[in-house]
C-alpha cells in the first residue's frame, strides 16, 4: 500500500516506517525534524521510502502528499500534557487542526488511522477497568486535543482509532520522558530516582506493537473501521511501584525513594480493558519484562548524553 505518514521521524514513526518498508509498502513521510533527527538514514536506499520536510500546518504540502495515499496516518504532534500546557495554541494547531485539515482532503476510500491516548480517560480510580465505552473526560490540553481530533475522525468513514496505553522501547529518535523509558534510564544511568504517586496506575504497550497494530489495521480494515480501540498490554496495568519492582528485577542495585510529594498533570491512575482489539484479533505480545531488558541495553550504547552532568 502508499502509506502517508506525517511525523515519520519521531518516536513511533521512524519505528512504524521500519515496519512498513520491510513487507513492501511504500511510505511517505512528512517531518519538520524540530529535533533534528537523521534517525530516517536507514531508509533512504529503499526505493519505496519518500522524505518530505514540511510542517503540517501548511494545507498545500498535505493536500499534494494525500492525493496518492492509500492510508493516511498522522503522528505529528505535540506530545504529552507539560509540552501542550506551554503553547495551547499551537498544539491545537498541531494536534487537532492539521488532522482535521487531513481528514477534509481525503476521499472517502483513503483510510484514516489515528493514535489518540488513553489518558483521554481522565481522573479514574485505579481499580475499575476503563473500555472504549468508557466516557472521555481528558483534563489537559493535550487530551483534550487528541480526543477532539478522535471523535471528529470517528464521525467521518473510514476512520480507525487508538487509544494507546503509555509506549516504552527504543527506538531510533528515542523518548526518555515516557514512564518505563524514564524509569529504566534512571536505573541504568543514575541508579536511583524518586518516585511521587507510587500507587497510581497506568496501562502500558510495546512500540513495536503499536506498530504491529496499525499495519494489522491495514489489513483488517472492514473489522475495525469506525470504532476506537484500546491497545495496551492485558497483563501490564500496574502501578509505578511495581513498575520500578519489575526494573529492580534487572537492576537490583537500582533504588527508588516513595515521596509524599508531587502530582502527574494529566492524573493518569486507571486500569484498561483491551478485550475488544483482542476479539479482531490483535494481541500485543511483547513483555515488560522484555521492553526492560532492550532499553538497559539501549541506554548503554548512548554513552555519555549531550547535557548530562560529565
């Protein structure tokens, strides 16, 4: 299939166009490097891969890139509730209307498919399992974004939605602030952290399978069109301090201090059910236990880090 992907060169996109040239898509990619990555590199011998620096802002780049897609899958974005918290406007720009303005120049045949988070869910309990019938009730600027962009998608045919739990694993335009990245960064490199909210709950899945997923969703399109999924680990609704007791498991030496103090933004303690993915047949599959142990040996080729204390 011609697959357009916009943010191609971030932390799911680089992994997800590995993913798609190897079973002989052809991909597209649309990317403002603001980071100024070159995790694209790999890539640029294989035919079937196409690099467009451009900023999803601009309407005249998107419409000329979607008119030969076959699927459109936007990942730009600014990611997480401190970023969007800083500059609203342009994550609304970013998050909400570049996928709009992507959705009003797709033909009704070009499928759609989108990462929403599921920190959509808002303030939850910690002990009752949030589904997709769950109501969304994102309390930052950020939830708030995804989610209007998902329901707005979801009204439309042709659309396919996730609502992903919290990502871990290396990837070639790596992550550290994500939880399980985070946590196991500071276990490798600084051998202790401290931890505030330490009951709190949180759904966790692998980046390959975010990948896996979206391509089984190519696939599996007249199965899943018009509905959102969760798509997360069954087995990995755990709280940050058993998170950190998994980490230990391959890190004894690493300690962790349970402060009083400290609050997460987007207040993310809930538990999610990934039984309806499961019944069109995608089960993520690989382990925390497996997601810990690459990123210890990722993080020990970094090296010394370009604004870390020598």
């Amino acid at each position: 299939m011609k697959v357009l992907i916009t943010g191609g060169a971030g932390y799911i996109g680089s992994v997800l166009t590995e993913h798609l040239l190897a079973r002989g898509d052809q991909v597209h990619t649309i990317d403002n490097l603001t980071w100024g990555e070159h995790c694209l590199f790999q890539f640029c011998a294989n035919p079937n891969f196409q690099f467009t620096k451009g900023d999803v802002r601009d309407p005249e780049l998107l419409a000329s890139a979607v008119k030969d897609a076959d699927v459109i899958i936007p990942l730009a974005a600014l990611v997480g509730a401190p970023l969007c918290k800083r500059d609203p406007q342009l994550a609304k720009e970013i998050n909400l209307d570049a996928v709009l303005e992507l959705d009003k120049l797709r033909s009704a045949s070009q499928l759609m498919i989108y990462p929403n988070t599921n920190s959509g869910y808002g303030i939850g309990s910690g002990d009752s399992f949030c589904t997709e019938e769950s109501p969304l009730e994102p309390i930052s600027v950020y939830g708030r974004t995804k989610c209007d962009a998902e329901l707005a998608l979801l009204d439309k045919e042709n659309a396919i939605t996730f609502r992903l739990a919290t990502v871990f694993g290396a990837s070639p335009r790596m992550r550290i602030d994500l939880l399980v990245n985070h946590f196991t960064y500071s276990a490798v490199t600084d051998g202790y952290l401290v931890v505030f909210e330490k009951d709190f709950k949180r759904n966790y899945v692998h980046i390959r399978d975010v990948a896996d997923c979206m391509i089984y969703a190519m696939e599996n399109r007249e199965d899943m069109v018009g509905r959102p999924f969760n798509l997360g680990l069954d087995e990995a609704n755990l709280s940050k301090e058993q998170l950190c007791e998994k980490i230990q498991k391959f890190v004894p030496s690493f300690f962790v201090h349970y402060a009083e103090i400290g609050e997460d933004p987007d207040k993310r303690d809930y538990i999610v059910s990934n039984e309806r993915l499961k019944q069109v047949g995608f089960v993520a599959r690989r382990s925390l236990d497996d997601g810990i142990q690459e990123l210890i040996k990722a993080y020990r080729t970094l090296g010394l880090g370009k604004y870390r204390n020598a």
